[in-house]
C-alpha cells in the first residue's frame, strides 16, 4: 500500500518524509490512527482526513487503475528511479511512469523554452536537439507546447530517446495539454516515457506545473533554454537547475528579441552560451564523439537549408545575392544561415559575404 499513498490528495513530500521517520515501517502508515499521524508532526485536520480516507480504498481498488492504464509507481529508492532527480531537495517519493525510463546518465538534457516561439528557435531546436540525439543524448522536457513539444518531436525524428515530466497526471486521456497527448504516445512507443509525480484522476493546477519545472531541472546534468521572454515558466526552470548545482545554458539572442529577453537575462547573469551542440559537450565535459552515422545522415538539411547552399560554393556571395537566388524572405535567410554557420556548414567571410565551408 505504500506505492498508493499518492493518491491521497493531500500527501506531500514533507507529510511523507516525517511519517518515513516517524514509522519503523513505511507500511504501517497505511494502518496508522490518528494520533499516530499527529504524533508523526501530520496536522490534525490531515491525519483526519487520511484516516477517513483510507477506510474507503482497496490496495485492488488502486492497483487495479494502475493496471488498467499500464502505469507503473516507482518508489525512490528503485533503480529505476533518475538517480540525479533523488539528490534534489525534495524529490517525488513515488513517480507514475508510462514507458521506460531510459539511462539518463551522462548524456541527457532538459530543453525549455517559451510556448509561442520564433522561426529561429524553431530551427535551433531542431538543429541541436537532432545532433545531440546523434551523440547519444537522451532529451528531457515537460511536453508543453511550443518549445517543449520541438524538443520531443525532433529527439523522435532524430530516431532518440525523449522523456517527458508532466504537471498532470500520465493516464493517456488525463495528459495535459490534449493537443500533445499523441506526442505522448509516440514518447512510449519509441522507447522514452513519460512521467509524473501526480497519480490518476488527478487535475492539473496553476501549482502543478512550476512543481513540474523542479523535475525537469533536477533529472539532468544540465539544462538549455532555447528562448524565453520575461516571465516565462522557462526561467522558473532554470533557477531550479541552478539551485540544484546543475548547468544553466542559453542561446543568445538579439537585444530587440521580446521572446528572447529572458535567456538574454540568464546569459547577463551565469549561464553558459550555447551556439552548437559541441559547445553542450564542451560544458558538461563529455567526449565530443559522434556515434557512428552516415555522411548522408548527419549532412541532413530543409528544403529552405537546400535553397540557401545552392546559391553558394567555396567563393564568398553577399547576403543579397544569396536572399535574391534563393527566393526565401530575408528574415528567414538570414535565420537559417546563422543556423548554417553554427553547424559549421558555411563561414563568414566579413561584410555579410559567406561560403561553403569544404572540411
């Protein structure tokens, strides 16, 4: 019955750790009275509360919901449990899982960033999300929309692994936002999970989600902000990262950017600048060592990416040549060839003139 205890609506990690020490047993809470609970340092209204509570469940009643949904409770001290997740100051003492939990250790990353996001942070997800994939990286994030729900599309397409930690519960139809429950399935199916410290029947509040932000931070070694105006749930994640002793790291932005004006703030303060997937590697002090790929699959570009290199060669050609034969909007010309640059396919060559860069 100890697995169970989540599903009483007021069990936080506090009550629990205090009826940890309090009972020889974790077990035994479960049959414990009143005064037992107070006794524990529970308040008094609670321990009534849990008691009347209790009286009315079935260990059958509660596993059979579990059962039924394919959802398996992981207790802390599991070895499946994500061993850097434990080492947070409080960690979920029970975790619902949907999946397989993959090895998070050392290759993994959480990616945050805003739900209504730029064409460039587009592309910057895509572009560093698919070679850290190619690297051996497991992807993290919170399966919201927008920058999040990037994040685990393209680990997928990129033929990796992704977990996603939620603010509600990880029951297929009770996963929020709907418009991602698919994405979530497919996380499953291609060998990720996702995961929550909330059980089913549970409804998502405005609290459950920053709570959600913790689980993100503290699961990995390191976690990237891809764009973040002031005010975005992004930051909240990155202050527990650094509360937690792990990496905060941003891409940089331009000083206009309304989007990006909160990573710009992180990278004023402590957080390291990212503008390739090597300089991650380079942060967290891992071999730069791609896994065996294909040329054809590593040199992978858009439609849009094509259009650009076909309009260049190893002679420097003016921004302006380059937006006039490829036909795409200068914005975006001028989004995907810093992208281009960043991956290290064309340099600069001064004077917005640049050239196919022939390793």
């Amino acid at each position: 019955m100890f697995l169970l205890l989540p599903f009483f609506p007021k069990i936080t990690y506090s009550r629990f750790k205090k009826a940890v020490n309090y009972f020889l047993n974790p077990e035994d809470i479960w049959s414990a009275e009143i005064s037992d609970l107070i006794t524990a340092g529970w308040e008094e209204n609670v321990a009534e509360e849990f008691v009347t509570w209790k009286d009315k469940q079935t260990k059958e009643k509660l596993q059979e919901i579990l059962d039924k949904e394919n959802i398996r409770a992981i207790k802390i001290d599991d070895a499946e449990y994500p061993t850097l997740l434990k080492e947070i100051k409080d960690p979920p003492f029970v975790l619902f899982v949907r999946g397989k939990i993959p090895s998070f250790i050392p290759r993994s990353i959480s990616v945050v960033g805003t739900r209504k996001h730029s064409i460039y942070a587009k592309i910057a997800v895509q572009t560093i999300v698919t070679d850290l994939v190619k690297r051996g990286f497991v992807i993290v994030s919170g399966l919201a929309l927008g920058i999040d729900a990037l994040a685990h599309e393209y680990a997928l397409k990129a033929g990796g692994k992704t977990v996603a930690f939620l603010g509600s519960s990880v029951v297929q139809k009770e996963i929020y936002p709907v418009n991602n429950q698919k994405l979530a399935e497919e996380i499953v199916a291609n060998g990720g999970a996702v995961i929550s410290e909330y059980p089913p029947g549970f409804e998502p509040t405005l609290y459950s989600f920053p709570m959600r932000n913790r689980l993100i931070a503290g699961s990995t070694p390191g976690t990237l902000v891809i764009e973040a105006p002031n005010g975005s749930g992004s930051l909240i994640t990155a202050e527990n990262a650094k509360e937690y002793s792990r990496v905060v790291m941003c891409l940089p932005h331009p000083i206009n950017s309304v989007f990006g004006a909160g990573g710009n703030l992180l990278l004023k303060k402590d957080a390291k600048i990212v503008l390739k997937s090597e300089d991650i590697l380079e942060i967290l002090n891992l071999n730069l060592a791609v896994k065996e790929v294909t040329k054809q699959t590593v040199m992978n570009f858009s439609s849009d990416e094509e259009k650009i290199l076909n309009t260049l060669s190893t002679e420097p050609k003016n921004i302006d040549f380059i937006i006039r034969e490829s036909g795409l909007p200068a914005p975006q010309v001028s989004t995907l060839m810093v992208l281009l640059e960043m991956r290290g396919i064309i340099k600069n060559a001064g004077n917005m003139n640049f050239y196919k860069n022939i390793v």
